[in-house]
C-alpha cells in the first residue's frame, strides 16, 4: 500500500512537471519570437553583407533569450518546489529535466516560427533587397541558463524553507542528559531507629 502511493505520488510530480515546461516553454518561444528584432541580410551584386547594425541584432536574439530563460527558470524552480515537497530529491531532478525540455522546445518552436534559410530568397531577390535571418542562438551556452537558473530557483525553495530542529527538552532520558542521582534509603532507617534487623542468630537482638 505504501509503495503503491509512493508511486501514484511519483506519477502525480512527473505529469505536473512535463506539463509544466511543454506550456512554459511554448509561451517562451513565442515571446522570444514577438520581443527579437531578427538580423537581415542585404542583397549585393556579388552576394549579400549584414552591417554593425544587423550584426547587433543578431547578438539581441541571444540575449532576449537569456532573458526569457533566466526568469523563465527561476520562477520554475521556486514554484514547482513549493507546491511540491513531498520528496524533495525526486523533485529537483525532475525539475532540472524539464528545463532542459522547455529550452529545447523555446529553441526549435521560435526557430520555426522565425524566418526560413534566407539563401534561397537571396539568391532571387534584387540589389539592395533585404532578407531577415532564421531565429536562432550564435552563443549556445545560453541555452544552460535554463537548468542552471531552474536549480536556484528550488535550492533557494529548499534551503530557504528548512526549519531547524527545536532544542530536545531535558529529562527526556537522551544520552545527553546529566544523570540524576537518586537517594537511597538506608536500611537502618526503614526498620526504624535503633532497630537491627534479626540475622536468625538472635546477634543483636536485646536481652
């Protein structure tokens, strides 16, 4: 029985975190779309050539998207790990996976929503013509923020929300409590004063 709710808890984390970072990381790729101005190439009569300009556009892509998956990741790590504490453990790696599923789906989805390979529209368009660039990173170690900002965000939950243990009261019979010392009574006073108890050899006994 208990390791059958163990695991329909297991099963309950892993569907609410996979569900979680599609979502998250739908909504990312279309904000990263919508918010990055996309670097263009300009047609030539040889061939085509992207200015200082266009070249700092392209730098924006990275990062907007270093944005987008900084906050994007905190405030996973933070939320998930407060609604689900049950095993802490068990929930950071699944955290860390998920992450690293919604950067990948911000990465391909914003990709296709972005522009196709401009090398067929440059070859056919004219002089002077400008052709936008797919969405994508030039600086693929952005694409780790995504985990990195994740575990943060549930160390921070973690850490944060340890309670220390409160002090063990003393008399509770621990190890670390002083012994007591309790009094003995003697037996000439249990027999009463001036009394010696019979040994069966008549010592002792007054005359």
């Amino acid at each position: 029985m208990v390791q059958r709710t163990l695991s329909r808890g297991l099963t309950r984390d892993v569907a609410m975190v996979v569900g979680w970072f599609v979502v998250l990381g739908l909504l990312a790729a279309v904000l990263w779309w919508q918010v990055t101005p996309l670097a263009e190439f300009t047609r030539t009569a040889s061939n085509a050539a992207m200015d200082e300009e266009q070249l700092g556009r392209q730098v924006a892509a990275d990062g907007w998207y270093l944005t987008i998956a900084a906050v994007g990741g905190l405030v996973s790590g933070i939320t998930l790990l407060s609604l689900r504490r049950r095993d802490p453990v068990a929930m950071v790696l699944l955290v860390t996976a998920g992450s690293l599923l919604a950067g990948w789906l911000m990465l391909r989805v914003g990709h296709w929503l972005g522009p196709a390979d401009p090398t067929a529209a440059l070859r056919h368009a004219r002089v002077g013509a400008q052709v936008p660039v797919p969405l994508t990173i030039q600086a693929h170690g952005v694409f780790w923020l995504w985990p990195v900002t994740t575990l943060l965000g549930a160390a921070g939950v973690i850490w944060g929300t340890d309670e220390p243990r409160p002090p063990r009261p003393l008399g509770d019979g621990s190890p670390a409590d002083p012994p007591v010392d309790s009094p003995v009574e003697s037996p000439a006073r249990s027999t009463g004063q001036g009394n010696v108890p019979d040994d069966g050899l008549g010592v002792g006994q007054p005359g």
